[in-house]
C-alpha cells in the first residue's frame, strides 16, 4: 500500500509542471486575411518558424468547405514564418495545421489548429451588416503597433520619379511642384497670377491681390470655423477647394449611431467660387471620415484618399451597420449619411482593422457634380498617381507574440514587405484593378512611377545597421497586371535609399552610409533591368530633380567622416546644405560636375523633405527654396544661427549653379535660433515679380535685380 505522502509528492509535482508550463509555454500564433484572390494567392503568417517538414509531412494542408483535403501548391518561405497557398480556384477553405508543426520545440504550443478563408476571382463587395461586423470581428483581438522608420530617416527620404515635374506650366507665373505632369497636388499656396490665395496662421484663408507688387493688399479672408481646420488648397477655374479637418462632436445625442456620427473627424472639402476675389461664395462641402492622406486633381476630377479606422471599442453596443465611414454632402437633405454597403470592398490580404476611402468628386459643376466615394478594407500609407492608375501602398509587418502572448503585429527593419493595390481611374468611376507584394519597404510616394504601361519601384530591404542582416536595396518592374516583369537586387549592401528618378527609359537612385553612390540604371527593357554606372562623392542627396535630359540637380546635404574613437566605422557628421549638378550623359561614367555648399552644420531647408518647397521659373533656368542657415563656431558641436529666408539659384549645364537672389534676412541682435513666424514657406512668382511667403507676412521682389519691392503684413 502506497503512502499519502507519495500521493502528495507526486500532486506537487504535477502542480508544479502545471504552473511551469502555464508561465513559460510560447503560444505560436497565425494569423492570416479572411479573403484572397485567386491570381495572388494565400498567405498565413506564423509567429515563430515551423517546422521545416511542415508541408511535406502533412502537418499543415487545405480542405475545402466540405472537409475534402484539396490539391493545392503549399511553400514555407525560408524564415519558415509564412505559408504561401496557390492554385485555389474561387471558394472557401480552411488552412488545417496539425500540432506537430511546432512538436520538437520547447514550450512552443500552435494556438490555433484551423484557419478559415475564402478565395474569390475579383475582390467583392460587402453584402450586409453582418458581413462587415465578422471582418472586425476577427481582427478586433490583434493588438496593431505599426512603428515605422526612424522619424528623422523619414523627413529625408525625398524621392521623386516619373514624367517630369513642371512648376511654371505655359503660363507666366508659379504653379507648384508636381510629381506627375497634368496631375496637380494640394499645396498650403496656389496662384492665378493676378491673386494668391494661402492658408496663415489659425487657419485663415487668404485672397491677396498681386497685380501690383507695390501694392499688395488682402482682398478677402475665409476664417476657420471652431471645428474646421484648412490645411490644403486647389485651384480650379474659378474654383478654389479647401482641404481640411473638421471635428465634430454632441454629447446630446443618445445612441451609440447618433454619436458616432457627430462625434468623429471628417477630411472635408469646402468648394468656393472666386469670380469676385472680395466675395468668395460658398458653393458645397463634401467630406469623408478619416484622415487625409493625399490628394490630386486632374482634369475635372479631384481624388482624395483617406483612412479611417471604426470605433472598435465599440463594437459591443454597436452594430455591423454603423461601421461604415460616413459621408458628407451639403447638397443632400440629410447632410451626413453612411457609406453604402456596395461601395464597400476588403483589399486582397487586408488584415488591419481600418479602411481606405478614396473619394472622386466631379468638378465640371460646383454645386452638382457628381460625387462617388469607395471604402477599401485594408489600411494604406502612401499614394501615387497618373491621370488613368491610382496606386495606394500597405506594409506588412512580422507578427510576434512577445507580448504577454498577446498577437502584435510589429515592426522589424528586416522583416517587412509592401503591398501594392492599384485602381483603375474613369472619372468618377473607382475601380480595383490588381495587387503585388514586394521585399521591403516604400519610403514615399516618389519612390513610385508609371511609364508606358509598367509599374516601377524603389525599395530598401532590412536595416542598414544590421550587420547580420544588412539593408539593401531593389528596383523592380511590374506590367500591367502588376506581375513581376524583371528586377535589379540587392544593390549598395548596407545602405538605404535617399533619393531616386525615373526619366523615361533611365532610373537614377541615391544610396548612402558614408558617401553618395549615384546609381544610373537602364529600365528600357522591362525584363531586363541593368545597372550602368555609378558614382561615389562626400553627403549624398535627398531629392533629385531633372534639368533636362541629361543632366540632374541633387539638393542634400556635404558630409564629413570624423573617426570613431572606439575603432569602428567612422562617424558621418551632416555639413551643410549642398546642391549637385550631375551629367549623366556617358551613362555608364556620370559625374559631379558642378556644386554649391550653403551654410554649415544644422543648414536646412524644407525642399529635403517637401518637393513642393521647390521654386521653379523654367524659363529663366531659376531654382529656389526656403533655407535656415547656420555656420560652425569651431568648437564642437556649436553652430551660430545666421538667418532665415530664401536662395535663388540660376542652374544650366554650361554656367553652373550661380547665385542670383539672396532672400535671406539676417538675424537680430541676440537672436540664437530662427523665428517661425519669420520662416518663408513657399516662393512663388507672377510675371516680373517673385514672392516670399512666411506665417507673418508677403514680401515681393523684382525678379530681375532680386530687390525687395514691399512688405505685406498678414498677421
């Protein structure tokens, strides 16, 4: 006969596994999109690696809505983190995975043994209530930390690409800095040449008369409301657009509908008619829930893009309805209205809890041109787009359950992939086209461009710091159906993108860590990509621009190596702001063949991070920008403000970069950093004249000898 005590011993132990286990197992999670396409396939995507004979031993396979295990091409990328399924005609399935695909691992548990998904031919709009609800619904528990590049590498990465950007047009006076030639941006100023109008400070629209720059003077204001906020202007006709925030909220309402409708934050669009400059007349204000990602206009038609994510929170008082984004339209007996169903449709691998909206309104007639809005499940960061093709981006982030078990989708510099959705654009007419995932990461919109029917791409895999796993870097060609035509890979190890330029059948992208490598690539042959030369010099560029077809403006920053007192790779400290002139006309040799430092450490201007900063007068070879500058006092780390304003520059191929206007206000006595109020933000030009504008006040200059002319006080 057994003695208590060893019952009690054995209970004890079994207690204390019980607890080890609970405390140290590691749940491996998958997650995975409800819905896929066809053509793209299927992807499910593990929190820890698998085990390597997952598929061919049988532990994760298909079976069809009736339990049939169907035929179906399975792949486990290399990380053995993502299980790729192609070859589903359009039905729904169920990822099965046996729990010996984790069996060898200690204290690793497969948390979930089935995983349901449907495969469609064309991406289908939601029917109903319900529907909408279960796509939350399966998301609502996945907690979402979408961290993204480090913030000062961001505000660098200042790409441009495609037709050329042409900011004077035929006419005799400014127009902004555009990616895309006939596709116009919002801007925080626009001009007719006769007027400007411009958002100051708290919000104010501004109508000022330039006829005369003697004699400027403001014509008319349109004031922000206290729940409206101007950000973005369009000129159209005798239209002028007004982009901006607008919030609402009314705690009177009772319902969770009712405040859900009052209570959140709408991009909106005010539109006014500007016939008379001292009376502009409000016409209409459309808007969409969300916030404002981009927006373009061509031809007749304004696009915008915006995200909005629902009151998830909520979805416990809440129905399925009431998740929709809501729409509103002054022109409508009840102003504010949830999208319908129809127009709503979830991005081919959507699993973010949001929407994309992309709203077209039909400028033809003010008061009642047509509006259509179409809400994407799936969240999107950046846009580019032509006059036929809308390209919207999302990442992909590696899902990790370091947290408390919790599922989290995280960013890691070396794990992350970028999905691209493009839209076909026919007016009004909105429609999903088709989609690629790519390695790596998009830095902006620049790093995107259309041309003769191909998509083509800049991208940067991993972190450049990785010395395990080093950054590099991609060029890819996608054709029509966004399928894969041909690539360049794995170019400057250890580096990243800073600026890239698509001219015709010529790619050109700078990379840098220590200096700046030039890269001239030949895209002609959408299948067969090829790396002509390349070009090494100190700093690097952080936007490029076309001076005509054989040769590029670089706008960045000189750099110096200082060493590393700990014997490592020398430290890269910014000099001042640089201009380059690069001749590209031996492809396979380009050079340097001119350059211009302005200023030293701490020197900067919001061109190297905003195209839209970018002063142009094609006409006269001119060149401009905003610029803060600062000189080195020789000691260490000390620089001395000198003043702020703007630089003018003549650029051509023969003469070089020589300077023509210097805006640049000294400082004032005392005065240790720049004064925002005081910064220029824009430069703009009508007829013989050029205008600096800054929160405070409008400065004209004659264009020819650059004195100033007047000074119009706007605060």
């Amino acid at each position: 006969m057994r003695k208590p005590f060893v019952w009690l011993g054995a209970s004890l132990v079994m207690v204390v596994l019980a607890i080890v286990f609970a405390f140290f197992v590691e749940k491996v999670t998958v997650s995975a999109a409800g819905t896929a396409l066809s053509e793209n396939g299927w992807k499910a995507y593990f929190s820890e690696p698998i085990a390597k004979t997952s598929i061919t031993s049988g532990y994760i396979y298909v079976t069809d809505r009736s339990g049939k295990k169907v035929d179906a091409a399975i792949d486990l990328s290399d990380d053995r983190k993502t299980v790729q399924v192609n070859g589903l005609q359009p039905g729904k399935y169920t990822l099965q995975m046996d729990k010996k695909a984790v069996d060898g691992q200690l204290f690793k548990l497969l948390k979930k043994d089935k995983l349901e998904f449907t495969v469609y031919e064309s991406i289908q709009s939601i029917s109903s209530a319900d529907d909408l609800q279960a796509y939350f619904e399966r998301l609502k528990d996945m907690q979402m930390v979408t961290s993204s590049h480090d913030g000062a590498e961001r505000e660098e990465m200042a790409l441009d690409s495609a037709e050329s950007s042409k900011a004077s047009g035929g006419n005799d006076y400014s127009s902004t800095n555009i990616q895309v030639e006939g596709v116009d941006e919002s801007d925080i100023v626009k001009t007719d040449g006769d007027y400007l109008y411009s958002i100051f400070e708290e919000g104010i629209v501004k109508i000022v008369d330039i006829r005369d720059p003697k004699q400027m003077k403001v014509t008319a204001e349109i004031k922000a409301d206290g729940d409206y906020y101007p950000s973005q202007l369009f000129l159209h006709d005798n239209l002028l657009i007004v982009l901006g925030e607008k919030f609402e909220r009314n705690p009177e309402k009772k319902t969770m509908a009712d405040r859900m409708m009052q209570s959140n934050s709408f991009t909106t669009a005010r539109i006014y008619r500007i016939e008379d400059r001292k009376h502009p007349a409000f016409v209409r204000e459309i808007g969409v829930e969300g916030y404002l990602k981009s927006a373009r206009k061509t031809g007749n038609m304004l696009y915008l893009v915006t995200n909005m994510q629902p009151y998830l929170w909520a979805m416990d008082e809440i129905k399925g309805e009431t998740l929709r984004p809501v729409i509103i339209d002054s022109n409508k007996k009840e102003e504010k209205s949830f999208m319908e169903f129809k127009d709503i449709a979830i991005l081919p691998g959507a699993m973010e809890p949001s929407y994309s909206v992309i709203t077209a309104i039909d400028l033809s007639s003010a008061k009642t041109g047509k509006l259509e809005t179409k809400g994407f499940l799936g969240s999107s960061e950046q846009m580019y787009m032509t006059k036929d093709h809308l390209y919207l981006t999302a990442a992909k982030y590696e899902m990790s359950t370091k947290s408390g078990n919790k599922e989290m989708m995280i960013w890691h510099p070396a794990k992350v992939d970028t999905e691209f959705f493009k839209f076909k654009l026919d007016g009004t007419n909105v429609n999903f086209y088709s989609s690629a995932e790519l390695k790596g990461t998009v830095l902006n919109q620049f790093s995107m461009d259309e041309y003769e029917g191909n998509f083509r791409v800049v991208m940067t895999e991993g972190n450049m710091w990785d010395d395990k796993n080093p950054s590099k870097n991609h060029l890819f060609i996608l054709d029509e159906g966004m399928q894969l035509s041909g690539s360049v890979k794995g170019l400057a190890e250890g580096e990243r993108i800073y600026s890239a330029r698509f001219m015709g059948d010529k790619a050109y992208m700078v990379t840098f860590r220590e200096t700046d490598p030039l890269f001239v690539i030949d895209v002609a042959d959408p299948a067969k990509p090829e790396v002509l030369g390349e070009l090494k010099i100190p700093g690097f560029s952080n936007y490029l621009h076309p001076l005509d077809e054989n040769h590029l403006i670089g706008f960045g920053y000189e750099t110096v190596a200082r060493k590393n007192p700990s014997g490592g790779e020398p430290f890269i400290v910014t000099k001042g702001m640089k201009i380059s002139l690069f001749d590209v006309t031996d492809f396979n040799h380009p050079k340097e063949k001119y350059t211009e430092i302005i200023g030293g450490q701490g020197t900067y201007s919001p061109l190297q991070y905003d195209h839209k900063a970018l002063f142009q007068h094609q006409n006269r070879s001119l060149f401009g920008f905003p610029v803060s500058i600062y000189e080195e006092t020789g000691k260490e780390f000390e620089v001395d403000y000198k003043g702020s304003g703007a630089m003018i520059y003549e650029i051509t191929a023969d003469r070089g970069i020589l300077l023509k206007g210097d805006l640049v206000k000294p400082k004032a006595a005392g005065q240790q950093y720049e004064e925002w109020e005081a910064q220029v933000h824009r430069l703009i030009y009508s007829g013989d004249s050029v205008y600096t504008l800054s929160p405070r006040e409008i400065i004209s200059y004659d264009l020819n000898t650059f004195k100033e002319i007047e000074t119009l006080k706007v605060k």
